[in-house]
C-alpha cells in the first residue's frame, strides 16, 4: 500500500536510571551542550549499589567516527567487533554538526556532508555473572541505531523497517531540535567476556535537515534485571500492503520506547514448547510517529508467502520481554473475500459504544467468515472536541481481535478529518488517494473529502496505465447513488465522479456515509441499466455502486431514505450489516448480512467477461 509514515519516545517500563545518570543535559536547535554535576566516584556510584563498578561509558569516552560522507562497508559489517576502524577520526563528544560550544565536537557540515555518521567504542567485560542490563542515555538527531557487537540494541525515530542501507537519508517522523531518550538493554545475549564493542549510526532524515548530533555522556552495567512489562497490544491492527504478500503491523498506543515485529511461519513457532520466540523469529524496526495523545507505530512486513500462517508479536527493541504471540494468514491463489464494514462512527451521541461493536463484529464475522481483507469506508470515531474522548474511540475501533487477524485497507471519512479527529486520524492511517493489489483485483481507495475531481482522475487514470489486473475496485466515503439523506449534496460529485468511473471501466464502487445498505442498478456515468434481480452481466464502462450500512449499529439516519430511480436493492431497517464479497475469475459475489440477526439481507453477482 502506498502510504506516506512519518516524538520523542520514552522508554517503556521501569527503568533504573535515576542512580545512574548523575549528568543532566541541555540541547538546543543552534547550540549542543553540556551541563555536568560532579559525579560519583567510579568505585561507588552514589546510591548505585546494582551498578558495577566502572562505567561503559563516561562524560571523557573517546568514540572513533567517520563523518566524511563515505560508507564504513558493505552492511552492518562496520558495528562487529573484526571491523578496524583505526583509520576513522578520534574524539570525546558532544558530537554536532551546528553546535558553537567549545566542548562540542562538530561534524562535518551540511553542504558537502554525510547523510549518516558512524561512531564506534570498544569496551573491556571481565565477568558477565553479575550483569543484567546495560542502562543509559543518548541524546541524537535525527535518528539513531545502537548496534552492541552487530545486534541492534536500541533505535530512535528510524522509519518503518529500518534503512536499507547504511547511507540513506530518512526518519519516522520529522522533529524540531534534538532527542534525548534513556534506554535499557536486558537482552544481552550479544554480550561477551573481553572486549565488545558499541556500534551507532546516525542519520539525517533529508538534506534540507539541519543538524547530526550524538552523544552518551554515561552508560553503565546494572546488577539488578529491570522490571519490564509485555507491551499491550489492544491497540494493535493489520493493514493491507502494497500487494497480498505485504501485511503492515499498526499499533496505536500511549507506550513510548523503540520497538520490532517479530514474524516466523506459524509452523515454525511450538506455542508449548521453552523455545525463545525472538531467538527464531525475522525482526523488523517500527516506525514510529508521536501526536500529542498517543503514539503510532508500524513495520512492513514484506515478501510474505501465500497461503502461510504466520505469527508475529511485538518486542521492545534490546529486550527479552515481547508481546503475548498473534496468528494472521496470507491468502491463497484461488478465490479472494473481503468484508466491508461502514461508518463505525464510534461516539456517536456521546454513547460509549465499545461492548456494541465487538459484539458486533463477533457476530458479524462468525457470518462471512475468515476473510482475505477488510474494508473500512470510513467514519471510524464521532466528531468532538476532546483528544481524549476522540482517542479513547479510535482506539475502541481497534479492540477487536479480528483486527489483529486480517488486514485492513481504511479510508478517510467527513467525521475522520473533523477537529481534533483529523491529526489522530492522520496519526494512524494514510490521506489522500492510495492503491493495492491482491491477485487479479486493482483496489483503488480514494479521499473523497478531497473536491479536486482532477486529482482523483490523474490518480485512477495513472494507477491503471501501471497496472494489468482485471478487476477494478474503488473505495471512497461518500457515496454517489445511495438512497439515503445525504445523496442529494453529492450532485455535482456524482454527476463528475461517475464519468470518471465509466471512462477508467471501474467494476465496482465500495462506499459508506448514509449509515444504510443499498446497491444500485449498472450505471454508465449517471445512465441507468437495469438487470434482473439478483446478478448482472457487464460491459465495459458500466460499474455498480454498494452503500455500506452501519457496521456498528450505533447511528441512523431520521431523515429521508427513499428508493431512487438507479436503486435496485435498499434495506432501512435500522439495524447493524456487514457485507462479504468473494471474487473469482470472472464473478464478483456480494452478501449482505444483519448482523444481529444473522439473516442474509441481500446476495447478488456482478459477472465480467475477458
């Protein structure tokens, strides 16, 4: 799925950090310095009876780094402890590129500069029966990646997946200024008696970025294993990637810290078994974006297999600690479903709706099925003014477990990009228009809270020129032939929209926003053609239209429901539905279901010739 990710993480439970960092710290966008109390003698750290009794790191550390713009290899081979960088420029550190203190180490500049700098220290361990975990500081921009003898230990605003190589420019999310983030490694299998080295890679987020700084002023061993706790995945939800062999994890939560999915073939993983899931397991670095109230973070996991189970969890980064273990499956090569779920709007009226929405897609997907993707047309949470309420539904929206089963492809509704739901909404999903593949079937999700009908029009006509699938499908908000209170305001866009449709020969339009279930007969533009009651055989330029009911049951409409001219198939029972469509070569099968009653409102089959 083609989507844009772009905060200051915190690290996640409960660190012993107080004894240990006796240096406070001080950044500023122009100036990089630092302000050090007199620190406790080495032997007995102050108040520090679980840290041994020399530090990794002090305030003095000489680090060798290459600032020159060139790469230290070919991979991750620079952060192992063969590497010689005897070559690379020696200092102590603060280390920035803009910094005018004369404590500060500068970097090379901006102009003729390097995209990542790399840092290396070698460090003597003389007996690893006492330690537990390595604790410490760093202050960075704009990314970092801490390597402890080539095992990534600990990772700031990286983007979703990490870099593909060790010279490219990126980040999660761009930031003002400098992080600074604690950090604890429990997992120290890297770990070895002699000498070991500490391995960090820096890199800027583009070229218009205006600063590299890094700097440990303290890092220690602890006695004492610190108390972590498994991150709480409620928050977590599948997305669709880009085609059927690319799933992204999306997790919404108020945790902050540097995290990993962890993914194995489910026929690999022995839930009964002592073995270490993470020991197995393909690792890959989240992303992560900051809002004010929350924190969004996402891997791609790409090159899946069809037909695979797979299970994954989520681990903090350094840590033995990971997520209780999920289960999703790829689909095969023979027939494609998908559910659709309409206008969730959860808050609706200042209800507390959460217990009526699982058990709404409980019982909603006990009718259709497993299937291969959901689609969500939008309107996930209820306008309001309050980031809390507003938050508090989103992530009421992700609650259930289907979510963390299936990928799911969302698009943005009117009530998505209201008041504070618009940079929450932003916060987790993608705006504007986007595409996928699964099989033979193009989906084509379009913003249409966005009024430039030529951007629409470019985007469809310029994502079919790329593509050679045979099923066109689009899915957006608002929908242009429903038979609900709304249609009328949609004129001038459907009277546009729907020629763009007939002229790019689109198969069929998924939509919501009327909060009731109709389908209307073939249109070609706004000329209606009528078919018999349950099926319909197409011809090129004519597409059918389908308005997604409430999929949660929580709002309707009072206001005028009636059947149009174009309407072939209307239900306005005020009442939860959830559709299944399962597409084969040359079908596409529509089911509508009430939910709590497990009756099947409407079935009907759209064929296509070669």
């Amino acid at each position: 799925m083609q989507r844009t990710e772009q905060s200051h993480p915190n690290l996640i439970g409960k660190v012993f950090l107080t004894a240990l960092i006796a240096v406070s710290f001080a950044f500023s966008v122009a100036v990089l310095y630092l302000r050090q109390s007199a620190p406790a003698a080495a032997a007995e750290p102050a108040a520090a009876e679980d840290i041994t009794a020399s530090f990794v790191i002090n305030a003095g550390s000489e680090w060798d780094y290459l600032d020159n713009g060139e790469a230290p290899g070919e991979g991750n081979a620079w952060t192992q402890l063969q590497y010689d960088s005897s070559g690379w420029k020696h200092a102590s550190g603060p280390f920035s590129v803009n910094a005018e203190n004369g404590t500060t180490r500068l970097l090379s500049g901006s102009e003729g500069g390097s995209p990542t700098v790399f840092f290396r220290r070698e460090f003597q361990v003389e007996d690893l029966s006492d330690i537990r975990a390595l604790v410490g500081k760093i202050i960075y921009s704009d990314s970092v990646i801490l390597y402890l003898n080539g095992n990534i230990v600990y990772a700031g605003n990286v983007p979703d997946g990490g870099y593909k190589s060790n010279q490219e420019l990126g980040v999660a999310q761009e930031r003002s200024g400098v992080s600074e983030e604690p950090f604890t490694v429990s997992d120290l299998a890297p770990l070895r008696r002699g000498t070991n080295v500490l391995a960090v890679e820096i890199h800027r987020g583009s070229w218009q970025s205006g600063d590299l700084a890094f700097y440990i002023s303290n890092m220690a061993f602890s006695e004492s294993l610190p108390e972590e706790d498994a991150p709480e995945i409620s928050g977590v939800m599948l997305e669709q990637g880009r085609t059927e062999k690319e799933v992204i994890v999306n997790w919404m939560t108020a945790e902050q810290g540097s995290y990993a999915v962890e993914l194995m073939e489910a026929s690999k993983y022995d839930a009964g078994s002592k073995m270490a899931f993470s020991q197995n397991a393909t690792k890959v670095l989240m992303g992560e974006k900051s809002g004010s109230t929350a924190n969004v973070y996402k891997a791609t996991l790409s090159y899946l297999k069809t037909s695979t189970k797979y299970a994954y969890c989520i681990a903090p980064v350094g840590s033995k600690e990971h997520s209780e273990v999920l289960y999703f499956s790829t689909p095969g090569n023979t027939d494609y479903s998908f559910a659709v779920l309409g206008d969730p709007q959860l808050g609706s009226y200042g209800k507390d709706d959460s217990a009526l929405w699982n058990s709404c897609m409980s019982r909603g997907f006990a009718l259709t099925g497993m299937t291969d993707d959901i689609l969500v047309v939008g309107d996930l949470a209820d306008n309001t003014a309050d980031s809390a309420e507003t938050q508090s539904s989103f992530l009421n929206f992700r609650r259930p477990g289907i979510f963390r089963q299936i990928p799911s492809a969302v698009i943005r509704g009117n009530h998505d990009e209201d008041s504070v739901n618009a940079d929450l909404f932003r916060l987790q999903y993608q705006e504007g228009d986007y595409s996928y593949t699964c099989q033979n079937i193009l989906f084509l999700a379009l913003d249409s809270n966005i009024d430039d009908i030529a951007y629409h029009r470019d985007f469809i006509s310029d994502t079919i020129a790329a593509s050679d699938k045979k099923w066109r499908i689009v899915l957006m908000h608002h929908s242009l032939f429903s038979s609900g209170e709304h249609t009328d305001q949609l004129s001038s866009m459907r009277s546009e929209m729907s020629a763009v449709f007939s002229d790019a020969d689109i198969d069929l339009v998924i939509s919501g926003h009327d909060h009731i279930y109709s389908r209307s007969y073939l249109m070609q533009g706004e000329n209606i053609i009528t078919y018999p009651s349950h099926y319909a055989q197409k011809k090129t330029g004519e597409t059918l239209y389908i308005c997604a009911g409430s999929s949660s049951g929580n709002k309707f409409y009072d206001g005028s429901v009636t059947v149009r001219p174009y309407t072939a198939k209307l239900f306005t029972n005020y009442a939860a539905t959830i559709i299944k469509g399962v597409i084969s070569e040359d079908t596409i099968n529509i089911y509508c279901y009430r939910t709590e009653q497990g009756t099947l409102v409407d079935s009907f089959s759209l064929k296509k010739g070669n």
